[in-house]
C-alpha cells in the first residue's frame, strides 16, 4: 500500500482519537472547596454534587458552579429620612449560599441571584429602614438603625436559601443644607453653654461679694475674711517676689 493512500486513514484515526480524548476530559468535574456542583443534562437540572472530582456524561450534561463559602456584597443605597431629609450611604452585606437548597436556587432564581435579589434586597431594606428614623436619628441611633435594617433583610433573603452573616451601613451622606443646618446648631449650642457658665461665674461673685458685705455689716469693721476676699478679687495671679510681713492669704499648714 502507497504512503498516499494510508494518509486518509491516519488523519481518520487522529480525529478519532481526538474525539475519544475530549469524551474523556469532559467525563470530569472539578468542585472546589466551598462551592457545589449543579449538574444539568440537556438544559433540566440532574443532581448536586459536593466539592471534589465527579463523573459525568459527557456532551449531554453540563455543570455550573454555585458558591457556598461566605461572600462579601458592596453597593450604595438612597433613600429619604422620616424628617423627608434625602440620605445616601455605602451598605457592606456578607452572605453565604444555602449548600443543601444549590438547586431550588438555581431552578427558581439562576446562577445570577445576586444581582437579581440580593441586590433588590439591599436596597428595599435600607429605604424601609431610613424611612422609620429622622435624620438625627440614623446618626445619633445607628446601631438600632443597622439591626433593623439586618432583621428586615434577613427576613427577605431567607426565602431564597441565602443567609446573612452580616450587614454594616459604612457610612451616612446628608445634603449640603442638612449639614449646614447641624453645623449650625452645633455652634449655637457652643454659645450657649458658654454664656451659662459665664452667668453662673457672674453669679457666683455676686453672691461672694454679697455674703461679705453682709459679714461688713454684722462685725462693723473690716474682718479678715473680708480683707482675704478683697485680696482675691484684686489679685492679678502673680506672686510678689518679696513680702514684708504676713501674707494676705492664710494659707492652712494642716
């Protein structure tokens, strides 16, 4: 036999070959550690399979990989206060896929859930959350504020197999005249506590003076404790650096 009539038959053979070898490869799956396997055979969901090497027909089945190990969902949320002040924040969700429920998920949600309930979720439950608090009170109350946002997303995503770890609101956004208006109020109440101090200084030496003009009155002379009160009132907070006999101020040895 010619060398040109075998080629047909060698080229037959590699194809063959070939093909036995990619009905080989494609006969395996790989799961990795904290995923599971959702195996379809022609488009209809067939079984689960855990992390690991499995078998599977090849060609007619597929298989897509579902995550069941802890994830971390970042996205920015807006909504308005019960005060009606508009309110903008980062919310940061970690969840996690309910492993035994991979194909209720897939069947009923798809292999995009996140986007198509998590996400919704998120949003749904930050606006039902703000709406429940005043401006002020998402700032000064925030831990309430995240546990109810927490139960109320929990409660929705449950339904669909996928469980929340933890949720954190990373931060509050206000509208310029709202921080305007809390800067403010800030400084208002500054001067205001200042000029309270200063009325109860006010009235703490007039009070003085008036005790000792009436001990004045009582001794009709100037005592002691009158004098030491006057020193007081005119000292300038710098001690003399030589006195000539005793001190103005008796200061108690024990």
């Amino acid at each position: 036999m010619k060398p040109q009539n075998n080629l047909p038959v060698l080229i037959g053979l590699g194809v063959l070959i070939v093909f036995i070898l990619v009905l080989f490869l494609t006969s395996f799956a790989i799961v990795k550690a904290g995923s599971v396997g959702v195996i379809t055979r022609l488009g209809a969901v067939n079984r689960v399979v855990n992390p690991g090497l499995s078998l599977k027909l090849p060609i007619v089945e597929g298989i897509t990989i579902m995550e069941t190990r802890t994830q971390k969902e970042q996205v920015d949320a807006q909504a308005a206060s019960k005060d009606l002040q508009e309110v903008k924040s980062t919310i940061a969700l970690n969840y996690h896929l309910r492993a035994e429920k991979a194909v209720d998920v897939y069947q009923n949600i798809g292999p995009d859930y996140k986007i198509r309930i998590i996400d919704p979720a998120i949003q749904e439950a930050f606006k039902a959350t703000t709406a429940k608090f005043t401006a002020t009170e998402l700032i000064t109350k925030r831990e309430l504020v995240k546990q109810e946002a927490l139960k109320h997303l929990k409660s929705r995503l449950d339904r669909f197999n996928v469980i929340v770890d933890d949720f954190n609101i990373v931060n509050f956004q206000f509208s310029d005249d709202f921080n305007q208006a809390i800067e403010q109020k800030q400084v208002a109440q500054q001067t205001l506590e200042k000029a309270k101090i200063e009325a109860e200084t006010a009235t703490t030496q007039a009070q003085g003076q008036a005790d000792a003009q009436h001990i004045l009155q009582i001794s009709g002379s100037l005592s002691a404790p009158y004098l030491e009160f006057l020193a007081i009132q005119k000292w300038d907070g710098k001690l003399p650096n030589a006195t000539n006999g005793v001190p103005f101020i008796n200061i108690p040895t024990r």
